[in-house]
C-alpha cells in the first residue's frame, strides 16, 4: 500500500501505516483530528 491510499483510507490502515511507517502516525493522527 502507498503512503498516499494510507493516508487517504487512514481509518482502516491506521494501524498498518503506523506500524510501517513511524514518522507517518502522527501525520495521520493529525489529519483525523483535522476531519
């Protein structure tokens, strides 16, 4: 899965891209505060 469909459908992929990707947890905890 790419970064962008991650962020895109971060509900789902949440854990995964967090697991994978360190940097990217809290730009995604960020961006499903901003929704």
């Amino acid at each position: 899965m790419d970064i962008e469909i991650t962020t895109m459908t971060c509900d789902q992929n949440d854990a995964i891209s967090a697991d994978n990707l360190p940097i990217e947890a809290p730009a995604l905890q960020f961006s499903k505060n901003s929704e």
